[in-house]
C-alpha cells in the first residue's frame, strides 16, 4: 500500500470519531436538560397543591371573618333584648338572632369542609414530595453517569486530535491537500474502499487497469465517479471491518 494512505485511512477514522465523541459532547446539555424534564410532573403537581392550600387558607380567614360578624351582631342584638319595649320587637330581635346563628352553623359547615381538603391536599403533598425525592435522587445520578461519560469522552477526543494532528503532520502535503479537498465536498469522507471491482462507497465499476493500480498501492488513485482516494483492502476471513 501506498505508505501515506495507509496514514490516510487512520486520518479518515481519527476524524470520523472526532465528530462522533464532539457530538456526543456537545448533546450534553440537551441531554441535562432532557433528564431534568423527568421531574417537571411531580414538581408542577406540587406548586398545583402549594396554590390550593393557599387559596383554601386565605378562604377560611374570609369565612372565620363571616362568623365573627355575625356573633357581634347577635351579641348587639342580646344586649338590645334587655330594653324592648313591645313583644313584636323583642320577636322580631329573637328572630334575627335565629338566623344568624343559623348562618353561623352553615359557615362553620363550610369552614370544616375546606379543612378537610386541607387535609387531603396535605396527605397528596406529602406523597408528591416523597416521590419527587425519589425521582431526583434517580435523575442525580443519571445526570452524574453522563457527565462522567462525558468527561471520558473528552479525554479521548483529546487523544484523537493529537492522534489527527500526528498524522497530518507525516502525510505528504500534496496528498494531504487532495484528501482535505475531497472530504470538504464528500460530507468528511474522502476515502473508499475498493472491494471485487467496485467503489465501495459509490459502487461503480472499477477499471482493471485502475484496479491493478490500485493493487500496487505506488500511486494515490480516485474513483472515476466519487472522486474519492481508493485503497485495496482484500476480503478474507481476517478482515477488520472500517
Ligand atoms: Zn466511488
């Protein structure tokens, strides 16, 4: 084989991992983010039972306030049953005091029942915390698996571009420009495995002069149809697949 293709082949798969570690770099915070996700249900229940109990607390002082009304009124009334002169007024005066105690009753009614959802509310909450407990503790260390893959990847991204700028700097200039020339236009990939008679990549027929040329590896050759750098790599039971 020709001895920079041999290098070139290396290039081509150093590059091809280099994009593949950045992306899976760069996809980190979307993967972050996306993990974080996962807890957007029990935390929106949360604040959902967080405003309930507020509103309910705000509504019981209301109707705390209701009662109170209506006892100082009953107790005016009590105080006005001591000077009525006639019998339809002191009537009239108990009348007035049934009712408001009545009232009284039915708003005590109304403040029980909202104390009962109070509690309940209570009890769910309790519950969406515990889990959300869980489900943090679970996307933590999810999170921290990632990261730490991450930090892995970095590290080897690291090794791959001293690995690329090694090769880049052994490879003959002319050949190194050609390669960078048809990767820019073959989206990164500038070489092509010749196997039977055909280009890999584009699977056009491969002339047997070209072929033989090829073979010898004393010349960097392209394909007629892709323009891309070929190299002869035999099947056989060995094989490494790239
Ligand atoms: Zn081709």
């Amino acid at each position: 084989m020709h001895p920079d293709l041999e290098k070139l082949i290396q290039l081509q798969e150093a590059e091809l991992q280099i994009k593949n570690y950045s992306d899976r770099i760069e996809q980190l915070p979307r993967h972050l983010a996306a993990l974080e996700e996962k807890l957007s249900g029990a935390l929106q229940s949360l604040s959902r039972s967080q405003e309930r109990l507020a509103k309910l607390a705000l509504e019981k002082r209301k109707l705390e306030g209701v009662i109170q009304d209506f006892e100082q009124k009953n107790s005016k009334y009590r105080e006005q049953l001591i000077d009525v002169k006639t019998n339809e007024q002191y009537k009239a005066l108990l009348h007035e005091i049934e009712f408001n105690t009545n009232q009284i009753r039915k708003t005590e009614d109304e403040i029980l029942t909202k104390m009962e959802e109070e509690e309940k509310l209570r009890r769910e909450l309790h519950q969406t915390e515990q889990l959300l407990q869980k489900e943090k503790a679970i996307v933590n260390s999810e999170k921290r698996a990632a990261e730490a893959e991450v930090e892995q990847d970095k590290s080897i991204l690291g090794e791959l571009q001293l690995l690329r700028q090694n090769l880049i700097e052994s490879v003959v200039p002319s050949v190194l420009e050609t390669y960078h020339r048809i990767a820019r236009f073959r989206k990164g990939i500038a070489l092509a495995r010749a196997t039977g008679d055909s280009c890999q990549v584009c699977h056009v027929r491969i002339r047997p002069q070209v072929l033989s040329q090829i073979m010898t590896g004393e010349s960097i050759v392209t394909c007629d149809s892709c323009q891309r750098i070929l190299y002869w790599k035999p099947d056989g039971p060995y094989e490494v697949s790239s």
